[in-house]
C-alpha cells in the first residue's frame, strides 16, 4: 500500500488543521512529502540505534574489563588468604581435638567433602 492510499483511510490523520488536499495532484505531492519525511525520521532512527549499540558495546567492554580487573583481586587474595584460613582451621581443629593428632589427608578429604557438599546447596 502506497502513502496515497494510506491517507486515504478514514481515521489515519486526524487533528489536521490544514484542509487535506482535494486534487489527485495535491494528494500525490502530500504523498512525496509525507513518504520523504517517514523515511527521514526512520533513517534518523536507524542512525540513533546504531549509535546506541556503538555506546552499549563500548559500555559493556569497561564493564567486562573491570570484572576482570576483581577477578584478578580476588585470585591474588584467594592466594593469600588460603594459608591464613588453614592455620586458623588447624589451630580450630587441634583446640576441638583437644591435643589429638589428625591425619593432613584426611583432613583435606573432609574438606573437600564439605565443600562439594555446600556447592551443590
């Protein structure tokens, strides 16, 4: 359907305070002028989405890269924080034991137990 036709359904313009074009003539210029101005608008708005997944891409890049900057943090205290959570477990488990030996292996079995256990919780 062409815009002539469009504008020629009832209902499709109102609030026009202009009269519509009465000649074939004037109805094919409104048509052009109309048709010009819908693809100027739809061309502006292709335009402005382009340049809003141009905006989100850079966003989420700075976004993803400062998640990799924490990730890195929380490697780096992972590492340090590990030897520091197993003397303070030791030194938890031989107060509980009270003074009894443990096997390392098993401990570390237990654990890993455990852990598995509270991951799939």
């Amino acid at each position: 359907m062409d815009v002539v036709a469009l504008l020629r359904l009832p209902g499709v313009i109102t609030g026009v305070t202009t009269a519509m074009p009465e000649t074939e003539e004037e109805q094919e210029r409104l048509g052009r002028v109309l048709d010009i101005g819908l693809r100027d608008a739809l061309t502006k708005l292709d335009d402005m989405r382009r340049a809003e997944g141009h905006h989100l891409v850079e966003e989420l890049r700075d976004r993803l890269a400062r998640i990799g900057g924490h990730v890195e943090q929380v490697r780096g205290l992972a590492a340090t924080l590990r030897p520091a959570f197993t003397r303070r477990l030791d030194s938890k488990l031989k107060e509980l034991l009270g003074g009894v030996g443990i096997d390392p292996a098993r401990l570390a079995q237990e654990a890993a137990l455990l852990a598995e256990r509270q991951r799939y919780q």
